[in-house]
C-alpha cells in the first residue's frame, strides 16, 4: 500500500509538473525587428539598420556617432568599446531573441542622439524590456552622460552614468509587464545625451516586445484545469486502493 500512495502521489506531482511548465510556455516573435541588433550582421554606424532609426545633434565631437559593436572583442571604435572587451549580454527571461554577437553602442561627446522604432499593437498584455550596460573606461570619463530607456512608450529607466549608483561592467536588465487598453502605434527609443568631452557611454541589448505576461509564475486557465484533473484522477484512484484494501479486510 505504501508504493502504491508513492506512485499515485508521484503521479499528481508530475501531472502539476507539466501543468506548471505548459505555463511558462515558450514566448512568441519578439514584436520589435532586429531587438538584438543582429540583422546586418557586422559592426558600425551603418550596421544600425531600419526599422530602427537614428537622430543626433551634434555639438563638439562629430566623429563618433552611435555604433554597433562586437561582443568580445578589444577592437577601436567603432567595431569595440575603444579597446575595452564587452561581455555578452544575458539573455533575458522572456525574450525570444538571443543576444547574439552585438550590441549598441552610445559613445559621442558633447551630443544627444536617439534610436527608436515604432510598432502597433493591440489591446492585451505585453512583456516588454531591454538590457545596457556601462563601460569602465567611458565612466572614468570625467564628462557624464544621461540615457533614457523607453519601451513601447514605457519609461523603463532613466539615469546619469555618474551618479546612477548602477554597477560598471555589469549587465543590467529591465523588464515588466504592459497592459494595452487601445490600439495604436507604440515608440520605442532610447535617448543618450553626453556632456563635455570626454563623456560616458553606454551600450543596450535585447530590446524586446512580446504579447502576454510570460514572466508570470502564476498557471494559466489551461494549466488550472490540467493540475484539477490530475489531482482529480489520482484521488479517484486512491478512493479506488481504499475500496480494495476494505473488501479483502
């Protein structure tokens, strides 16, 4: 009788097993195009391509623009961080995209640049973020620089590399959940603005758009009702050992 209720809970457990699991179901196209910077495939100013689109307002320093730049790598600008290695980002929970090979680079003096894509969406839940990341040798900098995050019109995050409080050389990830009640076009755009030369950077990853709340650790309807047969079935199995065990007593 012992192996037998082992079994019967074991099954119940495995049944809410697969029932949590089919929850945390695989996520859907990520919604915005190119969100890992991958699609030209090489580095550059020119690697950052449409949809995505590019503003800048130049003051002192016309020479570096925003770029796209290798992970890994100790190359100059614009392919690397100006000799510093970047590690590869994180991949975030909940977005499809892999990080890839590359990332996006704010480095200009001096300057207020965007980049920014628009998509449409439907009324629903979304899970939307991103990833930056602030260089060492662009924060000894004595110039600072503000950047802000926006997501599928969401202000995710906004700070001054200096006085952020964030930690250098580290990845850092921001994410949540977004209730669309009208549909209608959505920007996505990050902002970076440098003061004096030479100033801080900053470089983003996974910028992503996805529909329904695929951080949530709470079941669905589907796996509700799949862990209530479970429990159901292995009860009515171990109403049935009791019956047996009483009518051979």
């Amino acid at each position: 009788m012992g192996t037998r209720m082992k079994l019967i809970a074991f099954t119940a457990a495995a049944v809410v097993g697969v029932a949590l699991a089919g929850s945390a179901a695989a996520a859907g196209p990520n919604l915005i195009t190119n969100g890992s910077f991958e699609d030209a495939g090489t580095t550059g100013p020119a690697a950052i391509m449409t949809p995505w689109t590019y503003t800048s307002s130049f003051g002192t320093d016309t020479t570096h623009p925003a770029t796209i730049i290798q992970y890994n790598s100790t190359a100059g600008y614009p392919s690397g961080a100006f000799g510093e290695s970047i590690p590869t980002a994180p991949q975030i929970s909940g977005d499809p995209d892999h990080p890839g090979n590359f990332a996006a680079y704010f480095v200009a003096d001096d300057a207020t640049e965007t980049l920014s894509q628009t998509i449409h969406l439907n009324p629903g839940t979304y899970t939307i973020g991103f990833s930056a990341y602030i260089p060492l040798n662009g924060f000894d900098n004595s110039g600072d620089a503000s950047f802000t995050g926006e997501v599928a019109g969401q202000n995710l995050v906004t700070f001054d590399v200096h006085s952020s409080g964030l930690p250098v050389q580290e990845w850092q990830t921001w994410d949540e959940t977004l209730t669309v009640a009208t549909a209608g076009d959505y920007l996505t755009q990050f902002t970076y603005h440098s003061g004096a030369a030479p100033a801080a950077d900053v470089v983003i990853d996974d910028v992503f758009v996805v529909a329904g709340n695929i951080t949530s650790s709470a079941p669905e309807p589907a796996a509700w009702a799949l862990m209530i047969v479970g429990f159901g079935g292995a009860g009515a199995a171990l109403r049935s050992r009791r019956r047996q065990v009483a009518a051979a007593a």
